[in-house]
C-alpha cells in the first residue's frame, strides 16, 4: 500500500515539473517597450524613432515602422534573421538608399515617401521573393538604377515608381511585372526594347510625363499581348498611338494631351476595348470607320473638343444613330459652325451638315487648250457658271420627321405649320412617360439670351399648340422624358426637330381690290363723319358746362350774402358803460330813465339793478391787481366779481 502511494506521488511531482518547465522552453523574446505587439504584428509606427528597435519576437509577421526618422544606419544586421516577415512598412522615413539588411522571405516592401536615389543589385538579391515593392515619392533616376539590378527578383508583379525622377523606362525589369507605374515622371522616350518582354504587363499607367509621338516608337506597345490597361493622360501627344495589342485591351484612357487628329487604322483590332476617353483633345472631326472594329464597346468619352460638324462628321450622326441603347457616348457637341453650335451631332439632320448635292448642283466648264511652252492668255481661265436650286417655301402639309431611326428613339415628334403663328406639335413615345419638357427656339437666337421657351407636358398628353409665334421664321423644338417610370435611360440628350411658320402671304392675299385699298386706305372710311359728330358734342358739353358753373356761382354768391349770420345788433342807448376800464361792465337799463345813486346809499333796492359781467376770452382776469392784499382796502376775486362784502355796506 505504502509503495502504490509512494508511486503515484513520484508521478505528480514529474508532471509538475514538467508543466513548471514547459514555459521555458516554449518562452519568445519580449516585445520592444518602445513598440506594441500583438499576435504578430510589430507596431512601432509614428514614435519619432531613428533606427529599428532590437528584440522583435522571432514569430513577427508584419513590421509596422513608418512615419519615423528612420535612416539606413539605423537598420539592424539582426533584422534579417527575421525569416516569417512578409510585410515591411517603411514608408515616411529618411532612407536615402535602398535598405538592406531586409529579412530574406517579405514579399511586400512600402518605402514610399523617403529620399531614395540608388537602387542596387545587392539591396534587391536579398529579398528574392519580393512580389511587391512600392517605390513612390522618391527622388530615383534612370542612371541611378544599376543595370539587372531586378534580374534576381523573379516573383515581382507590382512595381510602383510614380512621382520620381525618371527620364525612360528602366532595362531588365522582370517578366513577372503584371502592374507597372510610372506616373509623374519626367519620361520623353520609350525604346522598343525596354517593354518588349514585359510580356504578362496588364497595366501600364505613364500618365503626367513628356511623351510626344515623336518618343514612342511605333511597336512600342506590341509585345504586351497580356495589357488590359494603358493610360497616357496628361502627356503631349498630337495623335493617338497605333499598333496598340488588340488581344485583351479593354480600357485605354487618352485624354488631355494635344490630340487633334487620330489615324484611321489607331483603334485596329481592339475588339475588346469597352472604355475609350479622348476628353480635353483638340479633335474637330474623325476619319470615317475609325471606330469599326470596337465591336465591344460601351463608354465613349470625347468631352471638351472642338468638333467642327461639317461634312466629314455626318458619318459619326449616322454611325451614333446605329448604336445599341447599350452604348454610352459623352461629348459630341457641335462647336462650329456657329448655328449648329452648343447641338448634339446626332441630332442634326443633313442640311445642316452643309454637304453639297452633287444632283442639285450643275456646273458648266468652258476650257481652251493652251499649248505647255506657252502661259494662259488673260480672259482664257476655264469659267464656272453655278446654277442655284430654288428655293422653296416650307409645305404647310408636310409632317417635318426627325432623322433618327425610330427602333432606338424613346421620342418621334411630328410637327405642322397651323398658321403665320402656330405650329401644332404631336409625339409617340416608346416607354411610358410620367412628364416630358417641352422646349422651343427661333433659330438663329442664342439660348444665352433667354430666348428659349419651356414648358412641362404630362405624361398622357401626346399634342400641343405652340402659338404666339413670328410668321415665316424657323424654330427648333426639343422633348426630353423628365421620368419614364423607373426605366434608366443611357442618354439624357434632347430629342429635337426643326419646323418652320407659314410665310405671312399665304394667309392674307393680295388682290387688286386690296391693292387699291391700301393706296387710298381713308376713301371710303366713316372716320372723318365721327370725328366731326364728336367734336361738335364735346364743344356743347363744354358751352353747358361753362353755363352751369356760372349759373352756380352767381347765385351761390347771392345766397351767402342773405344768409349770412347776424349775431343781433342792439341799439347804442340800450347800454351803458359802467366801470373805469372799456368793456369790463355793462348795465341793462330795465326802465325809461336811471338815476346814479352812490353805492353806499342803503335805500336803494338791490333788485332795481341786474350787474352783467363780460368775461375776457381764454379765461383771463378782469381785474389785474398790482398791489398786495395787505396794501389795498379792497379786494378782488380771480372771477373778476367784486366781493359782496366790498359792494355793499
């Protein structure tokens, strides 16, 4: 018993040292204090740091060290003797040559944004297995790059070089390349032979160099079979490049260079090229057919060139009206001639294409033989003789068609001359509308000068009557869908249609009786009668009305002098004065005669006299007393009235 037990704690205490000494044997380095470390991932980006920190952990996959200080001295030779990193972010740093001392097995390098000039075979042999280096913002050069310095680096596929100093495509980059940017350059020529084996190149991006066409060579793009890209925006290229690889071209973006003509055959073979831009060219028209052999494409953008809409151009009209719906084609607005400026190519019809019809037109040459030693007398120069095709008033019965093929038109308008002022304009639509704009223009007015009507049109309507309008002038009229019921429509353009109104003669006809007429336009007119009747009527009302006013004011006159107002006059011996002041005092006389008695009599009756006041206006006093009370025997109240004490004794 006592041995069963002793056996089983002998085997505890192995499995406890056991699991006590596992850690030690399994334990990794420590992270770096100045970094963060996390399953992997070595963070010690953005701390101002001027050289790799020692002591990553041996199972670190990706080291994130940009935006520091970072310079070539200050990258450890135990660096690469991290043989899992795959991943080295670098960029924003001070390296102003190509780092070494890189870990053997990283596949994907970012040294963007640093001061690298130099690119040698000796920092690139030890990565190998390298499949993407990011080489941007950097000051490289053509001669700083050392011959076969990328020989060894056979899994390459994308090589970013943009915004650096290169003059030319560098030699001996790898076959694998499969991206390649060199954008915002300073590149002026590409031979023949530094892309030649570039064959598995898909994308090409030279935008914002110096190439012209003198630059490229004319094969210089055949080889890459595999290229589905190829942008040369902002160069200076006077023509589009040819012997382009028609086997997989699918986008191939041209715009703002000098173009101002393309060749025929340019777009040859490129029957899988969907997106073509040209924008910010200077084309005024194209060759017939250049656009034959894109049997697949789908974006074509021409904004921002002067097309000129002559006579060459009227193949792209037809060429745009035979499109699928499918096809989306941006910026083939006329800018000359001047009155088809601001229009849709594909909506002009054939007289403003001002092609000369060779049936309408008969010449007449009168030649003399002149003898090849011998120069043409004066007067003997063949003379042609043009004869002029009628010109023929607009037919009222004429419904004016649009020339677009009704297959493909979401809207046919018809139009009809009603009268000098009316045109009656009706439409078929292909997909239900819920409104339409209406638009009209006289012609040879600028829409700038706010000469262009609009109106909306519910969906259910399919007629209107423009009227108002000027006789015999030419007008433009366009409908475009405002919503077709959640259908999407590839091509907003307006659907336009030209008419003209009626000439003014042919509603108001000249006859003799009407020549006559406007000779003599007052000979039997009742005008001068009127006027005479008129006249005299208004000098009658003016005689009666001078006469009433007259009669008014004279006895208005008469009448104010009768009823003027008399406030009653009495006679002078009816009053007398009384008092030492005018006007103070007046007293009534109620008998024949009066006699003065003193005041202070006291047999004379008070009621034998009645005292009347007159009483100033604006309530002043009658009585101004310039003295003090104390100095006066007598009194005054501010009334004016004596006080009754003072009156009588």
């Amino acid at each position: 018993m006592i041995s069963v037990t002793w056996s089983i704690f002998l085997v505890w205490t192995k499995i406890g040292l056991l699991l006590d000494m596992a850690p030690c044997s399994v334990s990794a380095k420590p992270c770096p204090s100045v970094c963060r470390c996390d399953v992997g991932f070595i963070y010690c980006n953005d701390r101002d740091l001027t050289s790799i920190p020692t002591g990553i952990p041996e199972d670190a996959t990706t080291l994130f060290l940009q935006n520091n200080q970072i310079n070539n001295a200050g990258i450890p030779s135990e660096l690469k003797n991290l043989l899992r990193v795959e991943r080295i972010y670098l960029y924003h740093n001070s390296l102003d040559e190509f780092p070494t001392n890189l870990p053997k097995y990283v596949k994907e390098l970012h040294l963007q944004e640093n001061n690298i000039r130099t690119i040698t075979y000796d920092s690139l042999s030890q990565i190998p297995y390298l499949e993407e280096l990011h080489l941007d913002d950097n000051s490289v050069s053509a001669v700083s790059i050392e011959d076969g310095a990328f020989r060894d680096n056979v899994y390459l596929r994308l090589l970013f070089l943009s915004r650096n100093h290169l003059s030319t495509i560098p030699w001996g980059l790898p076959k694998t390349i499969e991206e390649l940017r060199l954008d915002d350059n300073r590149i002026s020529t590409i031979s023949e032979l530094s892309l030649q084996d570039l064959t598995n190149l898909k994308r090409l991006v030279l935008d914002g160099n110096l190439l012209n066409n003198h630059g490229l060579g004319d094969k210089v793009f055949m080889n890459l079979v595999n290229l589905t890209e190829l942008s040369l925006v902002r160069n200076s290229l006077t023509a589009a490049p040819v012997n382009l690889p028609g086997t997989n071209l699918r986008k191939l973006y041209l715009q703002e260079n000098h173009i101002n003509h393309v060749p025929p055959n340019a777009f040859s073979y490129l029957r899988q090229l969907y997106r073509l831009d040209m924008s910010n060219n200077n084309l005024s028209n194209l060759p017939q057919g250049v656009f034959d052999d894109l049997d697949n494409i789908t974006q074509l953008f021409l904004r921002n060139n002067p097309w000129h809409c002559g006579c060459k151009m009227k193949w792209v009209r037809d060429w745009l009206q035979s499109l699928p719906l499918k096809v989306n084609v941006r910026g083939l607005m006329c800018q000359a001639p001047e009155k088809v400026r601001g229009m849709a190519i594909k909506d002009l019809n054939a007289e403003l294409f001002d092609c000369k019809d060779d049936g309408m037109i008969s010449t007449i040459q009168i030649t003399t033989a002149v003898p090849n030693t011998l120069y043409p007398a004066q007067g003997h120069w063949p003379v042609s003789v043009t004869k002029q095709p009628d010109i023929k008033t607009p037919n009222l019965n004429k419904n004016y068609r649009t020339t677009a093929s009704p297959v493909r038109k979401i809207i046919t308008i018809f139009v009809k001359s009603v009268s000098t002022e009316t045109i009656h304009i009706s439409w078929k639509v292909a997909l239900p509308m819920t409104a339409l704009r209406l638009s009209w223009l006289k012609m040879g007015h600028s829409p700038a000068f706010g000469s262009i009507t609009e109106t909306i049109v519910t969906g259910d309507r399919n007629d209107y009557l423009l009227t108002a309008l000027e006789p015999e002038s030419p007008y433009r009229v366009c409908m475009v869908p405002m919503e077709t019921s959640n259908i999407y429509l590839s091509d907003e353009t307006p659907e336009c249609i030209e008419t003209e109104t009626a000439p003014l003669k042919m509603y108001n006809p000249t006859t003799t009786l009407n020549r006559e007429q406007e000779k003599e336009p007052y000979k039997n007119s009742s005008l001068p009668l009127a006027a005479i009747i008129g006249g005299a009527v208004a000098l009658v009302a003016i005689a009666l009305l001078a006469l009433v006013c007259w009669y008014v004011h004279r006895n208005g006159s008469l009448f104010s002098r009768n009823c003027a107002y008399s406030k009653g006059r009495r006679r002078k011996d009816d009053y007398a004065e009384a008092g030492t002041k005018k006007d103070n005092s007046i007293l009534e006389i109620r008998e024949t005669s009066f006699q003065m008695i003193p005041i202070t009599n006291d047999q004379v009756s008070k009621e034998e006299f009645v005292i009347h006041t007159i009483f100033p206006p604006n309530g002043m006093n009658l009585y101004k007393n310039s003295h003090s009370e104390s100095s006066s025997n007598r009194s005054y109240r501010d009334s004016g009235i004596p006080d009754s004490d003072h009156s009588h004794s």
